[in-house]
C-alpha cells in the first residue's frame, strides 16, 4: 500500500510540475505579444501625428505651388492611403498582410513627400514661411520618432517570434493559441530612415 502511495504522490508531483512549466510558457507567450502589441501601439501613436500634421502642410503650401496641384494631390492621396493601412493593422498587429500593407502605404506616402519638399525648393516665398519650417521641423521630428518605434517594435515582435520557435515553446504556441508569427514591419530604410531635409536659409 505504501509502495502504491508513493508512486501516487510521485506521479501528482510530476503532473504538477508539468503544468506548472505549461503555464510558465503560457504566461512567456502572453507577455511577449503583449510587449510587441503595445510597441505597435507606439507605432500608431507617431504615424496618426504624422498623418494629422499633412494636411496642415499641404494648407500651408497651397497658396505658394498653385502649379503643383498633382504633386498636392499625390500627397494627401498617399497620406489616405497609409491612414487605411493604419487602421489594417492597428486591427490585427503583426498580421502579414496587414503589415505588408502598412509598409506599402508609408512607402508612398514618405516618396510623395520627398517630392514635394523637392519641388517646394523652387518657391523663395515658400522656403521663408515660418509655418512651412515649423512643419517641416514637425514631421523630421516625427520620422525619428516613427523609426525609434519601429525599431522597438521590430525587436519586441522577433522576441515573440523566437521564443515560439525554441523548444519546448514550439510544442505548445499552437495550441495556446500562438501560431501565427508577428510580422516585421519594414519600411523602405532609404525613404524613411533619413527624413527630408530642407533648408530654409
């Protein structure tokens, strides 16, 4: 009997490490996504004051680039298109194609702007516009910020995608509801890496 109760107790012991490792993966899981969720977030916060200061930009070039109706247009046409791709991935970070989208749509946007910082170079009266240099100060600003956030992002999301794929994780992420890898969010590095310059000397 005594034999019996021993293989008992050992058996309970056994069982009761075993969930407790399985709810030690669970919780590493859980806090993983949620760390590569709330860097997203981060993300979303810089882009949407991105996407809020365009407007103002293009009100503010306007007046000075009344022959540049197309170049405008491309602009907040791009800057639509990226709002979209936003909201497609803020509904489901780390989504491959959501995120593909989102990098499509900035990728746009950060060539449309290029161009018309470019052609904004050919109008004096424009370069000496205190609210065109405030804004443009705004937006560089704001692309240091969107990169420092992509790149936390980046890092949190391989974390999450690397613990799932070691052992014994990878046993388990499937069934706990973890399949899915987080996909990388890459924008074009030479578009939006370096902000555009201009210079309003």
């Amino acid at each position: 009997m005594t034999t019996t109760l021993i293989v008992l107790a050992v058996l309970v012991f056994i069982a009761f490490i075993a969930v407790l490792w399985g709810v030690g993966i669970y919780n590493r899981l859980v806090t993983l996504k949620n760390r590569y969720l709330n860097a997203f977030s981060q993300i979303e916060v810089q882009l949407k004051r991105r996407y809020d200061l365009i407007p103002n930009l293009v009100e503010t070039v306007k007046g000075y680039m009344a022959h540049e109706r197309g170049t405008l247009e491309a602009v907040i046409s791009a800057r639509n298109q990226a709002v979209g791709g936003l909201e497609r991935a803020s509904a489901n970070p780390g989504d491959p194609a959501a995120m593909k989208a989102l990098s499509s749509a900035e990728q746009g946007l950060s060539g449309a702007l290029g161009r018309l910082f470019a052609v904004s170079e050919a109008y004096p009266d424009l370069k000496a516009n205190q609210n065109m240099a405030q804004l443009s100060e705004e937006i560089t600003s704001t692309e240091n910020k969107v990169a420092f956030a992509r790149q936390a992002y980046n890092d949190s999301a391989t974390e999450y995608n690397t613990y799932k794929q070691t052992f014994p994780p990878v046993l388990f992420a499937g069934i706990l509801g973890h399949g899915q890898n987080a996909e990388l969010l890459d924008f074009d590095h030479a578009q939006i890496s370096e902000a555009p310059k201009v210079s309003f000397s």
